[in-house]
C-alpha cells in the first residue's frame, strides 16, 4: 500500500464528473479554471473529499498583477 496521492490535470468546466474523479480515487483537482468554475461552490461541494490545485488567475493576475495582487489572491485562494 502507498501513501501516493493522484493528481488529475484537466482543462474548462469538468462539475459534472467531479463526483466520478472521487470515485475512482482522485486527490487533487488542477488546475481549476476561474473562467469555467465558481470556485466557491466546489469548495462547498467537493473540498471535504478533493483537494484543488491552482484557482489563481493565470490570464489577468498572474502576468499582470502587482506583487500585491498576486499575494491578495493566493492569500484568498488558501482557505
């Protein structure tokens, strides 16, 4: 037996088969795509069973931000 945890990497709006990734033993969601999911609502839903890798905005923060944006939004993603 392992300690190992699965990671599966996915792209746009995947709400519909979460409950099926859990199913067959997924630990780690990513990334999460702001544009295609409501992050708030997995957490909700799912953060009990899933973890989620990522949910910082890659288009907009991530390139352009100030330094103080990127860590306003990572500091509001760990929760």
């Amino acid at each position: 037996m392992t300690n190992a945890k699965l990671l599966y990497h996915t792209d746009g709006n995947v709400i519909d088969f979460i409950e099926d990734l859990i199913e067959i033993g997924v630990d780690i969601l990513n990334p999460i795509d702001l544009t295609a999911l409501d992050v708030d609502k997995l957490k909700q839903e799912f953060g009990n069973r899933l973890c989620f890798w990522g949910c910082i905005d890659t288009k907009r923060v991530l390139p352009k931000g100030t330094p103080e944006e990127v860590e306003s939004e990572v500091k509001k993603r760990i929760r």
